[in-house]
C-alpha cells in the first residue's frame, strides 16, 4: 500500500480547519431560540478532515456532532459520515463542489421525520464565503420532488 497524498479537492476541505463559532439563521420549525454550538476542524495528514460539534440544541439540550469529510478519487466525489448525540442514524455523504468552488453539496438518504419508517434524499450544502465565514444549510426533498430547507447556520472563525 501507497500513502495517499493530498489532491486539489483535499486541499479544498483545509479552508474548513480550525475553530468555529456557529449560529442558526432562524430558529428551526416549531423552536422558538436561535441555536449556538462550537465546532472544531483538524485535519488528518491533509487526507480527512474531521470536525466535532458541541452545543445546546433546543428541544435537545446539550449534543456534541462529528463529521468526517474526504475525497474519494476513484468516485471523483466528495464523501464522509455524520453522527450526533441525538439520533441513532449514521449519515452516510457523497457529493460534488460546484463550479464556482465555492458551493459543496453533499447527499445522502436519512430517515424521513415526517414518515415513520420511510428514508428521505437529504442535502447538507457548504457555501464558503470567505476565509473566516461559511454557511451550512440543510434541507430534505419532498415526494413532490421539490426541495425543502431545514435549517441553516452561519459559521464564523474565532480569534
């Protein structure tokens, strides 16, 4: 086996190490306080990016999050996994950045919230604005085939 070594894509996902400030734009559907959390991106060996959340989630209480992000050459797509402290579901992510470079859409199928026992085509959407602020945003496809935003979050660099 080769090390791997980093590509243009991996070095794309570096803009993301470091520490985060995070706040929702709006407070989710049928929540009345604006959620904020921290999170924290290190990289390992420029390959894998792994990023751990913490927080306050109204509803929830206290949760803590862990992303992993990559490259996978041989799909030519983006991939990695998301879990957090308040749901079972291993989020599995495979996706593409759009032209511009700035916008990284990720998919994957989850449980679907509003149908019990039925799966769901989700997006999470990275938008990079700038070095020190990005956006999240979530959303969920209906069975119309249109799109539907969860939520979204400002994410700003701390000092």
């Amino acid at each position: 086996m080769q090390k791997a070594e980093p590509t243009q894509e991996h070095r794309w996902l570096e803009q993301l190490v470091g520490e985060w400030a995070v706040r929702n734009d709006a407070p989710a559907p049928g929540q009345e306080e604006t959620a904020e959390w921290s999170e924290t991106v290190r990289s390992l060996d420029g390959i894998w990016f792994v990023s751990e959340g913490s927080g306050d989630m109204p509803g929830c209480g206290p949760i803590q999050t862990l992303l992993t992000l990559g490259y996978d050459p041989q799909k030519k797509r983006y991939v990695g996994t998301w879990i957090g402290s308040m749901m079972t579901y291993l989020w599995v992510y495979e996706g593409t950045l759009d032209e511009t470079g700035k916008v990284l859409t990720l998919d994957c199928i989850g449980p679907d919230f509003e149908r019990p026992g039925e799966t769901a085509r989700y997006q999470d959407i990275v938008t990079i604005i700038d070095r020190d602020n990005r956006k999240f945003t979530a959303r969920v496809q209906k069975p119309d085939g249109s799109w539907s935003e969860m939520m979204s979050a400002h994410y700003r660099r701390k000092a």
